[in-house]
C-alpha cells in the first residue's frame, strides 16, 4: 500500500484553532480529508497510522464527534483510548490545585504523552464552568505539557474540526468558494450554547476569501478578538466580512446558510460574576423568530443549508428544512468530520 505524500506533512503539530494555520495548509489539510473520503467510499485501505494511540478526554458527551474519532483512528490503523475526566483525578488548571483531591494537568499530559501518540479533548460548558475561554485555556495547557499534538475536539472558542467539515463540504459543491456570499447566522433555541461554532465558521469562511455576513440580534456579539480576525482574514484573502442585526435582509442573495444557536455572553464569566442560565434563557426566548424555514430560504440564491448538528428542531428550524429541503449539507457535514479527522490523525501523528 502506497502512502500519501500528505502523512506526517504536519508531524507534531497541535490542532486547536484553524486560524493556526495558512490557508495553503488548510487546503492541503482538505485534498487530504477528500483523498480519504474518496478511499472510504471505495472500500480502499488506509491504514497509514498502524499502531498509534489517540488519547480522548471527554469533558462533554458527543454523538459525532467520538463516533467519527473512534472509527478514524481504527481505520487509519491505529485505536482509541476514551477517558472521562473521572478517570484522570480531575486534571485541573493550576489555579484549581487542591492537594490530594487532583492531578495537575502538566502531569496528566506528561504521563499520556509517554503512553501514546496524541491527545484530544473536549471541553466547554458546565466542564469549564460557563466561563468564556476557561475551556480554550485547559487544552492549551494540555499542549503546553504534552510532547505529542494535542487536538481541540470542541472547546467553548473554537469547534476547529467542524469548521474543516464544513468546509469541505461547502468546497464539494461549489468548488471556488472566493467570492460566494456565507451567512453565519442566530437561530433560536433554549439552554444555554457555547460561541465555538460560529466562531471558528467566521474565520474559516473568511480564510477562504468568501463574503462572509455574521447575522444576529444585539447582544450576541462574538469574541472581539476573533471580529478582528474575521475582518483581517478577509482583507487578506480578498473576500468581505460584514454584521447584520436582520436574519432575512442577510439571508437575502446567500449561497450558503449557517443558522445556529449561540447564547449571549453577559450572562456569564468573564462577563457577568455569575452564570445566570434563567436570564439568558429570557433574552434569547425573545428571538424565537429567529428560525429558519422554507419561505425564508426562498430568498437566497437557492442557498446551501449548513448545521454541525444536532439541530434543534422547531426551534433552530423546521423540520420541513431539515428533512426535505433538496439542497441540505446536513448529513455530508457529519460525514465529512470522520474524513476531516483522519487527514489531520494522519498528518500529525506518524
């Protein structure tokens, strides 16, 4: 068996944000996750990785994401270990220390770096305590202690790993990307969401020199580091990146759609003292309208619809879009994380 000239192209390296990297690495990351693709369909070997370990700390549960880690890492040859935080004492960040209750996550990262070939995590949400970036900051000191990559499976910044899929399944269906308008938008739904995906679809589609409008009501701001970002990636690669406060006037002309929840950050740390789930589940109930169906898509340039899933249904959309609308990326996006997945895997870990 032949192997790529893509395994082992970015050896060593930490996967935990794709503005890490240029957009020629993230499109050869891409041709590599549509060479595995291209073989998993024809039933073709790839076993590029035999013998490697991946490491998994699970913070969150997940459908897609350990099922498409799992299965990759196996199909690439090699096998996955699933840890709940339980079964590592807690890893915690310095500041939480408390004697004989944890174990530093310099340890944890140290010990499992001698043990196997990469760690991934996941980690936003109640596991970071609702405080925007304290889940970024512990896989950062993962991969500060850690001699293998250390890869981001979703904190409550970025969803790296779903921004590729995504990607790549926008580049599947309209193969020059630069200039085609993407909305990434608000859409309703109950309990409180972390910024990660819309996030990380700001700055890959920017990246990717497409118009990109970031829609949503006032209060649902982003991070204003990844705002400039966004603004910067399309100064740079020749695209625009605009915000709307008006779901339809952004959809209006789209070729892509990207509605998905998200919640507003005053109502927890570092903006607010404490988190305060029944206040933000107040204000956005005030955007129920914020959904998308059918007579909003017919505005669109016949847009792609777009969601890294689960989609809350009724609720983020009708189930009329998400079951019958012709033109849904739904389930190419989930598949496409197992492919995006192993071309990373195979890129870092030989």
């Amino acid at each position: 068996m032949a192997v790529p000239s893509y395994v082992g192209a970015l050896k060593g390296k930490d996967f935990l944000n794709t503005q890490d990297f240029s957009q020629k690495q993230v499109k050869q990351i891409l041709d590599a996750a549509d060479d595995l693709k291209k073989k998993f369909r024809a039933g073709k070997p790839t076993t590029y990785l035999p013998g490697r370990t991946l490491f998994m700390i699970f913070y969150n549960r997940s459908l897609r994401t350990r099922n498409s880690f799992e299965a990759g890492i196996y199909q690439l040859g090699g096998h996955a270990h699933f840890l709940s935080p339980q079964d590592l004492y807690t890893p915690t960040l310095p500041e939480d220390m408390v004697p004989y209750a944890t174990e530093a996550i310099s340890d944890v990262s140290r010990v499992l770096s001698r043990y196997g070939n990469a760690i991934a995590i996941r980690i936003y949400g109640d596991a970071a305590k609702w405080t925007i970036g304290r889940g970024h900051r512990v896989i950062e000191e993962f991969a500060r202690w850690g001699d293998v990559p250390v890869l981001n499976m979703e904190d409550d910044l970025y969803h790296p790993f779903q921004a590729l899929a995504d990607i790549q399944a926008a580049r599947e269906v309209q193969p020059k990307l630069q200039g085609k308008k993407f909305v990434v938008s608000y859409a309703y739904s109950g309990g409180l969401k972390p910024l990660a995906v819309p996030q990380s679809e700001v700055l890959i589609t920017t990246q990717f020199g497409m118009d990109v409008v970031l829609a949503h009501p006032k209060g649902f701001e982003l991070e204003d580091g990844v705002i400039k970002a966004a603004k910067e990636n399309a100064n740079r690669y020749g695209g625009s990146f605009k915000i709307s406060y008006d779901m339809k006037e952004a959809f209006e002309g789209a070729d892509f759609v990207y509605p998905k929840a998200w919640s507003p950050k005053q109502f927890v740390p570092p903006y607010s003292k404490t988190v305060d789930k029944d206040g933000a589940s107040a204000y956005q109930a005030k955007f129920k309208d914020w959904i998308t169906t059918d007579e909003l898509l017919d505005v669109t340039n016949k847009a792609y619809y777009m969601h890294c899933g689960p989609a809350d249904r009724g609720q983020e959309v009708t189930d009329e879009v998400l079951d019958s609308y012709k033109r849904s990326l739904y389930f190419e996006e989930a598949e496409n994380r197992l492919h995006a997945q192993k071309a990373i895997m195979a890129m870092v870990m030989p």
